[in-house]
C-alpha cells in the first residue's frame, strides 16, 4: 500500500461541471443517469454524507468503470475509488493513520475485533477497516463534492493506494 498525504493547498474546481454520470444508491436505491444528476440532487447526497448514506458515484455513463464508493454510518465514513487507465485497475482508499498499526490485525481477518473494523461494509458485504475509514465528516464531504465535480481524489485527505 502507498499513501498518498493530503495537500495544503487544494485546486479550486467549478460547481457548474458534473463529472459524475450515474448514481446508485443502495441496497436497493435510486439509480440517476447523467440528465438526473442536478444541483438538488447533488445537495442531497452531499447532505446525507454526514448522516449515513450507501452510494457509488460512476465517471462512467454506464456505471461500469471510475467509481467512488461512498459509505457512512454517520461515524465512520469510507471512500473506496476505482480508476481504469488503460485495463489497468487502481484502487484508492480513506486513510485514517491513527490505525495504522492494524494492519496485522486487518490480515487476520478477524471481524469480531472492534479495534480493527468499523460497522461500514463495502458492496454491502465486506467489513471496513479503520484504517480505510475516517471520521471527519466535513472534510469528507468535501472529499466526495471534490470527486463528484472535478472526477478526482480530493487533495485535503489522506488516501491509501492499493498496489
């Protein structure tokens, strides 16, 4: 795993371009195609963040490739993105380095360890670590502002890069 720590100084990006194409909450939620994706729905999402939400944020039309999975319990939040540049995968994370020390633990796979694992399970199946998730709502909501308008990884949080 590479970390990739935050910036100081985060670009700016314009909130009239909507990168994301299609949204699905789930389980079992609304499904958005691009002409559905607007400001209030925007500001409903970015509401829900802090509150509790299950959603993927497609760069694809299709909802098939360059997602971010979006995940809160209205403790924890978890990002999870996926970008494919050229058939090759990347995959990038929250990181919350005041758990770092748990990476041994997180190998265990030992999901009764509530030091370890936070309530969050991503694709609604798969326990999320606490060192892939954080607490700070506003930053990360800003985080998924960030990705939604301008289809990047938001600067002003830490990420772990799956290698």
């Amino acid at each position: 795993m590479e970390i990739i720590s935050k910036k100081e100084s985060i670009p700016t990006f314009d909130t009239d371009i909507i990168a994301v194409k299609h949204i699905e909450y789930y389980p079992g939620g609304g499904i958005y195609d691009e002409a559905q994706i607007t400001p209030e729905l925007i500001g409903k999402i970015l509401a829900e963040v802090p509150q509790g939400i299950s959603i993927y944020l497609f760069l694809d039309p299709y909802g098939e490739c360059d997602w971010m999975e979006v995940l809160s319990d209205g403790e924890w939040l978890s990002l999870g993105c996926s970008f494919d540049r050229n058939g090759e995968y990347h995959n990038y994370y929250t990181y919350n380095s005041a758990y770092a020390d748990t990476a041994e633990m997180i190998n265990k796979f030992n999901y009764s360890d509530k030091s370890t694992w936070t309530s969050l399970e991503s694709g609604g199946q798969s326990p999320v670590p606490k060192m892939e998730a954080i607490t700070d709502m506003e930053n990360g909501v800003k985080a998924v502002e960030y990705f939604i308008h301008a289809g990047e990884l938001y600067p002003g949080i830490d990420w772990a890069h799956q290698l």
